[in-house]
C-alpha cells in the first residue's frame, strides 16, 4: 500500500460540506499568503470549489456609495462580508448588521448568521438564476433584506421573507447612488 492511499485527505468529495468544513476552508484561504492579492471576491459553493468574481471600478465605487449611506442607519457597514448559508459560504458586495448583531458575532469569519441588510451588485456575469439563488440563501441564513442593486438600469429590487419588496423597510437615503 503506498503512502497516498493511507493518506488521512480523502480521495475526491463525496457530499457537500458541513457548515464547519466550509467555514475551516474559507478561514484557511483567507489566512493563506497565495489568495492575498486575487481581485474581486472569492466564495466557496457547498461543495467547496473556489467562485471568483472580478468587479469594474464602478461596481467597487457602488460598493463604498452604499456602504457610506448604509452606515447612517448606526451599526456598521461591510464591502464583501463572508457569510455561511446552505449554498457556501457567499461574499456580499455590501452587507449592514446592527450593534445587537455585532455583539453576538464580531467579526467571525465566516459569519454563521446572515447581516440584517445583504447586498448584491449585478453584474454582467450574474445569472437570473444565480441571483435567485444566493437572495433565498441569505434570507434562509437569517436576513432580513436582500438588495439587488442592477447598475445599467440604476434600479434597486428588494426582498424579504414574503419575497419581493416595494421598498427597503431601512430608512436609507438611496437616491443619488448611481452617478
């Protein structure tokens, strides 16, 4: 029998990861020097594979446009906060928790719980369904809103536990972002 096969690393995958695996998987790519300089955000999908993201200037400067406005709500504002839900472990491009959130998790890494407010800028490479599938993962993970922010058409969509919203119930001044 060679050393390879008496290996304690099992051979291929063989069913999604626990939320544990993929939180230990993330952990260690982020404290790991090779992923430091990757642009965009990296997730992992429940299987553990790698999803990268490049993102254009304009969707980082969306980012911060609406970190700053989501930051007089109190609490505190985040650009790519990891998240576990039962898809992987998902990064927002802009996410909002409040002091009673913050309290209860600081700043683990991934968060085990969802931020009240998770935002999604589309990008061209977004599928329809994809976007279905990450708002349903994050209301799942504890939620409260999922903003879809859609840069071409400057419009917002906003969701929560009974599904589409006519508008955010989080008093933010939204005008404006898109100059």
């Amino acid at each position: 029998m060679s050393s390879a096969s008496r290996s304690d690393t099992p051979e291929l995958v063989e069913r999604p990861l626990s939320s544990e695996e993929l939180g230990a998987r993330y952990r260690a790519i982020c404290e790991d020097p090779c992923y430091a300089n990757i642009p965009g955000k990296l997730e992992l999908d429940a299987w553990g594979r790698m999803l990268m993201s490049p993102a254009s200037n304009y969707h980082s400067a969306l980012q911060s446009e609406l970190a700053s406005r989501l930051k007089a709500l109190g609490g505190r504002a985040f650009t790519e906060a990891s998240i576990l839900t039962s898809a992987g472990v998902l990064v927002t491009d802009v996410a909002w928790a409040d002091d009673e959130f913050m309290r209860a998790h600081g700043f683990e890494t991934p968060y085990t719980r969802a931020l009240q407010i998770c935002v999604e800028i589309v990008s061209p490479s977004n599928s329809r369904k994809e976007l279905r599938e990450k708002t349903a993962a994050y209301l799942a993970a504890g939620a409260r809103e999922v903003w879809l922010v859609y840069p071409t058409s400057k419009r917002f969509e906003f969701y929560g536990d009974p599904g589409s919203l006519p508008s955010s119930a989080y008093p933010v001044e939204l005008a404006g972002v898109f100059r």
